[in-house]
C-alpha cells in the first residue's frame, strides 16, 4: 500500500526568500513560514507561532524570489521530507522540511507596493492578490 504524504500551510514569510543554485545546477530557495495555531491558557486562549523550513524547486523558487518578501501571505502544498546526515564533529543530525510542490501567492505584506502579478498599484488587505503557481 502507498501512503499519503501531503502538507497544506498557509502562513507568512519569515524573510525573503534567496535563490541559489545546486551544484548539478537546480534552482531551489528556503523559506521559513510563520503559522499560528490557538493554545488554551487557563479560561482564555492564546496562539502560539510554529516555523517551518520550506524548500521550493526551480520555477517556484524563482516565482517565490519576485514576489514573496517577508510578511507576505503564502500557501505552500507539498511533501514532508527528513534530511539526515553526519556534521564535521562526526553526530548525526536530521532536519524536517516541506518539499513545496505548489506556492499560492495569497497576498503582500502591509510596507510592499505592487501586486503579485507584478502590475502597478498597491494591493491591499481588503482584496489580497491570489496566484497558484504549479509544480
């Protein structure tokens, strides 16, 4: 049987994005992505913040370098990965990413001008630009 591996976050950008390029000479770029979820606090409820490590590939990196900046509002669909490896000291160490298959652009934070489609105008909270960029 073949398991499900699929992750939906909606979020904002914890910096800008920087594409680099591998050594087999892949565009990729990291993003980290803000979430908030309510935790209860005695008779109240607060929201706490998550960060997650996204890696987006080729034309979703380039797309994400344009026009995500941070506090811009995205939505990433993808995979969650576990990249294993041994540091110079000889411990073993892991990191969990999402593997973004899909990057929706779902608004600017509040100091950008511009829309994500890169037309002129400021957008604005009230009608948040929306752009699903494919895999």
């Amino acid at each position: 049987m073949r398991g499900i591996n699929h992750v939906f976050l909606v979020g904002r950008a914890g910096q800008d994005p920087e594409p680099r390029t591998t050594a087999n000479g892949r565009t990729l770029c990291q993003l980290s992505l803000a979430t908030n979820r309510p935790v209860k606090d005695g008779d109240g409820w607060t929201s706490e913040t998550d960060w997650h490590r996204v890696v987006l590939w080729e034309r979703n990196a380039e797309i994400a370098s344009q026009f995500v900046q941070k506090g811009s509002s995205v939505g990433i669909e993808g995979e969650l990965r576990i990249s294993k490896w041994t540091d110079k000291d000889g411990v073993r160490r892991s990191r969990t990413e999402v593997h973004a298959r899909r990057l929706h652009l779902l608004g600017r934070s509040k100091n950008s001008a511009g829309n994500a489609h890169g037309g002129s105008g400021p957008a604005t909270d009230d009608a948040p630009q929306r752009t699903s960029i494919p895999f």
